[in-house]
C-alpha cells in the first residue's frame, strides 16, 4: 500500500515537472524502467534512492514524502 502510494506521488511530481520517466531516471542514474516500476509500486526503494529522487526533482525530501496512504488513518484508530 504504501509503496504504491510512494509510487504514485513519483510520477505526480515527475510529471508536474515536464520529465519522462527516462529523463527522471538519468538523473538519479536509474533506467527509465526501474522509474517505472518505482512509479507502479512494483518494487520498494530505499531511502538513499528516495532522496536521489527529490534532488532530480528539486524538491525537498519531505515533500516528496508528502502523501496519503489509502486507509492508514483507518487501520490507526482499530489499533489504538
């Protein structure tokens, strides 16, 4: 869930900053298919991956990690 929520939020801020996933990917000195897959949710990154992606996307860690996870506030409150 969550790695598909990431994904998602890739490919919004790529997009909103007019780069195709090849462009994305030579910048973190990825292939364009790994970004894909990042952006599918296929595949978990880690942080050092996920902060390579702010900085080709200009953008702060934090608001790259800006997101909702579908249902995490729900599964919060049957924990608690």
């Amino acid at each position: 869930m969550i790695i598909t929520a990431f994904g998602k939020r890739v490919k919004e801020l790529r997009i909103s900053k007019n780069l195709s996933q090849e462009k994305l990917g030579h910048r973190v000195e990825l292939s364009f298919n790994q970004i894909g897959r990042i952006e599918r949710g296929e595949i978990n990154t880690s942080i050092s991956t996920q902060y390579s992606i702010s900085v080709a996307l200009e953008i702060s860690f934090a608001e790259l990690m800006n997101f909702d996870i579908p249902g995490h506030l729900q599964e919060l409150k049957f924990k608690a």
